[in-house]
C-alpha cells in the first residue's frame, strides 16, 4: 500500500516493551520468603545521590549556577514568548507550538498564552463549528482543547467521513493526519467516533509502517504505542528533541530554550533527591524491616511525574514520604506479618492508637510511629498554609488502605479465591492511590472545602478509575516486584478461577480492555465539571500515565524503562547553544 512519507516529525519515544507474566496455576497462598537476589539496578540505588555529575561548560555541578546561565535562561524565554504572541492569528502556528511546548515540558512557563489561544480556538469551534479541511489541523485542535478541559464534541470528525459514515479512504494518504487522529483518539469518553477513529487510524498507520523508512517508521510506531495523552511530557524531553525539526522559525529558539530549562529542573530535582535520601536514612525503617524494599529514589520518582511543575519541589518532597510508607506496609502484610499481627496492626491503625501496639513486633511499633509521625507533621505544614486540618482525612485513608490490604491477607492465609469484581473493588483500594491522592490533594491547598474534602475523602471516581488502572496494570505486571515474595494474586487468576476454560490470553485481553475503558471513564472524571484544580486533575492523570513504567518489568525483575529515565532526568546534562558569549 502506498503512503505518503510527509510526517510530522515531533514524536513521543518508546517507554519499553509491555511483557506480560505467565499466569501459573491459581494460589492464593501465602509462602515463606526466601532471599531474592534480584532488584532493580539503581535501586541498590543509593549509590546514585554519590556518583559523580557530568560536567561540561553549560552544565554547572549542583547548586551552581550562575547569573549568567539564569539571564540566558530569562533571555529564551522572553525571545520565545515574544515569537508566541507574533504568531498572531495564525491559528495552526500557533497550536503547533502549544503542542511542541506541552511535549517539551515547559508549558509552566506558558499558561497564559496557551489559555488565550486555545480560548480562542474554543470560541471558534463553538460558533462557526469546525469546517477546516485538514485532518491534522481539526485534530490536534481537538485533542489540545480537549486535554485542557473543553467541553468540545467529537462530532468535529464527521466532516472526514464518507456517506456511509465510514472515514474517508483518501484519508490513507495523509501520515500526519492519521497520527493526529490517533491521537486525538485517546480523548476519547466513550464516543462511537472515537472508536472508529482509533481502529481506522491506528489499522493505517501499522500497515504504512513497511513503507516507510526507518526513521519515519520508528516515529508512527512510537506513536501509536505511546500516544501523548498517556505519556509523561518531562519523561520523554530528551527524546522529543531529537526528533524535533521542521521549518517553523521558532524551532530554534523553542529547542534551546527547553534544553535550559531540562538543566535548571534536573538541579531542582537533584535537591529534592538529595532531601530524600536524607530523610530515608535518617528514619532507620530498614535497619528494622530487613524484608521490605529499600528504594526511596524509586519512590521519589512518583511525584517527580505527578506533580512535574518545578515550582512545587515542596510538594513532591512531602509526597514522597507517604508514597514510600505504602510500599513498605505494603510488604509488611505481604511478607513481613503473622495475620494475627496484621489483624491488629489493622486495628490499631483504625484506632489510631499507639497503645495498642504493644503486644506487637518492634518493626510495627516502629512503623506506625512513622506513620504517625509523618502524618502529623504534613497536617501541621496543611493546617499553616491552608488553614485546613486534614489529620481526619489522612488518618481514614491509611486506615482503608489497611483494610484492604487485610482483607486480601485473610483470602491468602485461608486460599479463598474471590470473586474477580470483588477482587479488583478491593484492590483499586490497596493500590495506595486514594492515600496519594488524599495528601496531594491537602499539599496543593486548592480548593479545601468540607464538601470537597467530603468528595476526596469519599474515593470519587476521579480517583477509583486511576486505582483501578494500576490494580489492572500492576496484575498483567510482566514479574513479580523485585522484594515481593509472597503472593497477592492477580485480577487474571481470579478470572480464570471464575471462568473455566477460560484461556490465560483471553483474560488478559479482558484486562486489557478493561483497562482501556478505565481510561476513558478518567477521561470522562477530568471534563466532567467537579471541584478540583487542574493540577491535582493532572496528578490522577500522571498517575495513569506513570503505571506502565512502574510495571514493566524484564525477565531479570528490573525496571530498564524506569532506570534509563531516571539516569536520564537526574544525571545526564543537555548541552546548549551559550549565546550570552
């Protein structure tokens, strides 16, 4: 089949393969742990805060900075912002530098120029309808408006498709449109016309793959297996870049501006790495607790992409420490534990009492002290910014996340098998992320009323949809983590329990499915009117978006993907074009 190899050349990279674990016979029994002497490589990982930056002359060591590497820095932007607002009425210039921007990860730096453009966009839209005849164009207008909240419909779409109702087949020939349609697909909340959208782009763009050359073929299959609405910006910057050219006279200034700015931020995130591994070392937990994972950089990693706007250092720091608390009460009740201790342990955490944990083993006692501890100083910093005392908020949602966690030891410990509904209702709990939700929702302060509070403390779906992406992700994991070794069952061994002769690849296309679906009912939870800010409506999307990396582990029960992004976030300079010399 012929195709056209006019592309657009600004691509999302590969995060890594999906593998998938086989699925063994069905055993919810808990077993011993036996020393395991695989873990992800930097997370022998405390090793990294120590290894030696790489230096050249635009990228100065930690903390050093200097007056004229932060004017070069103002410098771009003001060029940037001033080439933005001559774009002018040039509607489709202008989308496509928002996109590159968003892609870039510096959108921090453009929230008001991307407002009025996209206000402008939304407005036409709304009283002239979209009469555009490029693909392209009315889709990225669609996806960017989308993504940012508009209300806009997908019947947008319809002036592509043929009187059949079918997408036009001259259509074939547009690369770009077709990439842009994929896209746009992935806004989807459920519309026919999305659906139809994605299969008829994305059967397309795989059959043109043979016809194109490498480079080409390597930028539609990264978008087809990396789309931008389920990717991380800041995760894929260095990446973007290489494959960031054109004619646009902005290139330039847009691609030395963002290698600057990747610099600044790594210095910001390599404080807050530094901060944590303080505080983790400091706590002691794992001179206690020998059998729980010992990975504060990984942890780290999650708030470095749900909260990505560098302005919020505070927040991820904070953040940090519950994210790593859940892991370890995490393998407190997968390996750690008697389901006596868990069961009191349990209440104790209800009760909030730390009497009751006196006929219980040190590593308990000192580990609800934390909790405690940890709790009650985030409530203080909540309570004096923000004026609002969520001690109540956060203390329940520990205390459900126990819950939950119990109730899968008692279906272990007696072999029971639940239900797979009931399973994955349980489990979206014990993901850990209505507790991270829960704290970034008092740590941003937006919004703190006792109805919203009522609604966060409430698991609303904006939340239980991001919950059960992971659950499902996490089952179709393709290893066991690298310290877990007991056994916490899986959302496909349910099913095959419950469906006899059931295949193991047909359960995990139901997950798959099901999964896919979770997507469009978060899509449908973000532009749905609801209380919340738009970053802690991004937080539960970046949630999603980081499951995959956080999954996907190798044969070797590694996280390659998650490694080589961390090397390249908080190691790795971006050189850059000094022009102040």
């Amino acid at each position: 089949m012929p195709c056209s190899c006019g592309l657009y050349a600004w691509s999302i990279p590969a995060v890594g393969p999906n593998k998938f674990r086989e699925i063994g016979k069905t055993n919810f029994t808990r077993i011993v742990p036996m020393p395991n002497t695989h873990k992800w490589s930097i997370a022998h990982d405390h090793t990294l805060v120590s290894i030696p930056l790489k230096k050249d002359n635009h990228s100065p060591e930690l903390g050093s900075f200097t007056d004229e590497f932060y004017n070069e820095h103002a410098q771009k932007l003001k060029e940037v912002k001033h080439v933005f607002s001559k774009l002018g009425e040039d509607a489709m210039e202008s989308m496509m530098m928002i996109d590159a921007i968003q892609r870039l990860g510096i959108d921090h730096h453009f929230e008001e120029e991307i407002e009025a453009v996209l206000q402008k966009q939304y407005m036409k839209s709304s009283i002239h309808g979209d009469c555009d005849e490029d693909l392209y164009e009315v889709a990225l207008r669609f996806r960017l408006l989308r993504q940012e909240g508009y209300t806009l419909p997908a019947d947008v779409l319809n002036n592509f498709k043929n009187k059949e109702g079918k997408f036009k087949q001259n259509l074939r020939e547009d690369i770009r449109g077709l990439m842009g349609l994929y896209e746009a697909s992935q806004l989807s909340i459920g519309e026919d016309i999305l659906e139809e959208a994605e299969n008829f782009s994305s059967l397309l763009l795989n059959a043109c793959l043979q016809h194109l050359d490498r480079h080409q073929a390597a930028v539609v299959k990264n978008t087809l297996e990396h789309p931008h609405h389920k990717s991380l910006a800041r995760f894929m910057t260095k990446n973007f870049l290489t494959d960031f050219q054109g004619t646009n006279g902005w290139i330039n200034a847009l691609q030395e501006l963002a290698k600057i700015d990747f610099n600044m931020v790594k210095s910001v995130h390599q404080k807050e790495m530094l901060q944590i591994s303080k505080w983790w070392k400091d706590l002691g937990l794992t001179e206690e607790l020998k059998f729980a994972r010992d990975q504060p950089l990984k942890w780290y990693m999650w708030p470095m992409a749900i909260i990505p706007d560098p302005r919020l250092s505070e927040q991820r720091i904070e953040l940090t420490k519950p994210i790593s608390l859940i892991y370890i009460i995490d393998d407190i009740f997968d390996v750690g534990g008697t389901l006596d201790e868990l069961t009191l342990f349990t209440e104790a955490v209800n009760r909030w009492d730390l009497s009751a944990f006196k006929e219980l083993p040190e590593y308990m006692k000192m580990c609800f002290k934390t909790l405690d501890d940890i709790t009650n100083e985030i409530s203080t910093k909540v309570h004096k910014e923000h004026k609002w005392n969520p001690v109540g908020s956060l203390r329940k949602a520990w205390a459900s996340l126990c819950n939950a966690f119990l109730v899968e030891a008692k279906w272990f410990a007696s072999g029971h098998v639940p239900k797979a509904e009931e399973y994955l209702k349980n489990g979206a709990v014990s993901s850990g992320v209505h507790v991270v939700l829960v704290h970034l929702f008092f740590l941003l302060g937006h919004g703190i009323t006792k109805e919203n509070v009522d609604l966060v403390d409430d698991f609303p779906g904006i939340i239980s949809s991001t919950a059960t992406i992971l659950r499902l992700w996490d089952d179709l994991g393709s290893a066991k983590d690298e310290n877990q070794d007991g056994h916490d069952g899986s959302y496909v061994e349910c099913y095959l329990k419950e469906h006899r002769g059931s295949s193991v690849e047909n359960a995990r296309q139901i997950v798959a499915h099901m999964i896919s679906d979770m997507w469009k009912r978060l899509n449908k939870e973000c532009l749905s009117p609801n209380p919340f800010s738009t970053s802690f409506t991004k937080g539960s999307l970046n949630i999603a978006r980081m499951v995959p990396l956080m999954y996907s582990y190798d044969d070797q029960q590694c996280l390659p993907g998650l490694e080589e992004h961390m090397k390249s976030l908080l190691l790795e300079n971006l050189p850059y074009r000094n022009t102040q010399k």
